[in-house]
C-alpha cells in the first residue's frame, strides 16, 4: 500500500485533511515537533523525514507552511507525488509582504501565546466558508505550540527556497489572502478556493489529487 504523508499549515494539524479521501493509501500524519531555535525550514525538513522514515515513492500531501517542508523534502528524497495546496514553491512565489516583515520583523515582539490569541482575529483571512465547523480552527490553533507558532514564523519568511528538480503538483485558490494565485506558476488555480479549502473544498480537489495519486 502506498504511503501518503499528510503535513499541515501553521496553527493546524492533520484535522485540517479530514475530508480528503485517501482510501486505499496508507495515511501518515508528519505531525510537528519541538524545533530548535536556530533550525530554518530547510534543516526541519530533514528532521521530518527523519522522524517518519519518509522513504522513496512515498507521496506528500503539504498544505500552506506544510507545502514549503514538502519542497524541500521533495530535494532530499525521490518521492512519488508532491502535492502542495495553499501554499508556495519558490521564494518568488511569496507575496510582497514576505519582504516587509523581514526588514521589519515585528513578530519577534510579539509573545507566543499572543499570537495564539491574535489568530482566531485571522481567521477571516484563511476562510470564511467554514461555517458551523469554524470551531475546529479554533481547536486546532489552541492545540498549536506557542514556541513552534512563533518559531515557523520567522522560519517561513526567511525561507529561501527554491523548487526541486522532481515535479511538484500545486493547488492554490484563486480567493486566498495569503498567497495570491497570480504570482504562483504552474498551478492548478481552484475557482473561489480560499487559504482552507482544502478542508472547505474538499468534494473539489479530492478527484484532483486522486486522480495524481493513482496515476
């Protein structure tokens, strides 16, 4: 049976896939770990596959932050199919703001458990379609490490990635506020997929990404 390694976004865990159907594949949850202060996207990668045995021709499901760890997995270990929704590349790929908040590094003020009580402000921003389920955002960001919250943070704005040699399978809605679809190439752009949809749009992408997985 094929392995499906599933990595979430920042302040969200493997509850975010929940309506993705992976029957007939072995589902791996890459759930986060402790990092180091001074681990960048790129070591935390390796330690992911480290920790899960993530081994050649086995599949990737990464999703917004989950995506970039995805990429850089992707350099280390000859997977079968890496699939990123949500999310970016390549550094290019980033949005402007990504350059802002590097010379302006405002986060590092602020204290993990603020930013943890400052995301349910966010939530607007990730999705307004989840409805009477809205609650599980709530679960998860309050699940979420304070350290790992603002340490993925930093990590993902620094990130300098560049994509890998294999081919990456990339969804982005064309309503998410926090990557803009226009300045993502070689996407398969969702019509009114937001930053969560794969939780939201679900029905939409599931015939996408089996149609990558079982191909």
């Amino acid at each position: 049976m094929d392995k499906v390694f599933l990595i979430a976004g920042m302040g969200a865990d493997v509850r975010l896939f929940k309506n993705l159907d992976l029957s007939g594949f072995e589902v791996i949850d890459a759930a986060w770990i402790d990092p180091e202060s001074a681990d960048t996207i790129t070591t935390y990668a390796v330690k992911l596959i480290e920790k899960y045995n993530i081994t050649a021709q086995s599949n990737i499901i990464g999703v917004s932050l989950g995506g970039m760890f995805a990429v850089e997995i992707a350099k280390r270990v000859d997977l079968k199919n890496v699939i990123i929704i949500s999310s970016i590349k390549t550094i290019d790929e980033a949005p402007s703001y990504y350059k802002l908040f590097r010379v302006l590094p405002v986060y590092k003020l602020i204290p993990g458990k603020l930013m943890l009580s400052m995301g349910k402000l966010l939530k607007p921003l990730f999705s307004k379609r989840m409805g009477g389920e809205s609650h599980l955002f709530d679960l998860m960001l309050r699940n979420t490490s304070p350290v790992f919250l603002k340490w993925s943070m930093g990590a993902a704005l620094h990130w300098d990635g560049q994509a890998p040699q294999q081919h990456i399978y990339h969804l982005i809605g064309d309503k998410d506020l926090i990557f803009d679809y226009r300045k993502i190439k070689d996407a398969i752009v969702i019509p009114g997929g937001d930053h969560m949809m794969v939780f939201t749009r679900a029905k939409d992408l599931n015939p996408i990404i089996r149609n990558i997985l079982t191909q």
